[in-house]
C-alpha cells in the first residue's frame, strides 16, 4: 500500500496552522503617478494564536496589563 497525501486543505486547518505557527507580513507600498511619489505605506503585521505570540516575545505587556486589569475587577 502507498501513503497518500490530501491535496485539499480546509479552512479550519489552514487557520489553525496559522494561530500555531504564525505569519509574519512585512509589506512596503508605494503610489506614484508620473513617477511622482504620492504615498508610501509600510506595513508590519504579526498574525499568531497568543501563546505563540508570547514565546516569540510578542506582546508580552500588553498581555501583562490585560491579566492584571482581570484580575482587580
């Protein structure tokens, strides 16, 4: 018997390849018209599950203001 692969991925494993693993975007735009340079944009997006996040050391204060905002109310 040969292994075989599924060439069909779902969109639940696709996201939850996502949240564990991450995705970095790192993107540079530019706008000209005539040569003429109208906007620039610079893009850096990080899209993780939290404990990804947080072992990459990604967000780690905003994760500590968070709990602790929890825990005094």
């Amino acid at each position: 018997m040969k292994p075989s692969r599924e060439n069909r991925v779902t969109l639940t494993d696709l996201l939850e390849r996502v949240l564990d693993k991450g995705v970095i975007l790192d993107a540079d735009l530019l706008i000209s018209i005539g040569g003429v340079p109208l906007i620039g944009v610079n893009l850096r997006a990080a899209i993780a599950g939290m404990e990804t996040m947080l072992k990459y050391g990604l967000m780690k204060q905003w994760d500590k203001e968070v709990r602790q905002a929890e825990r005094s109310s």
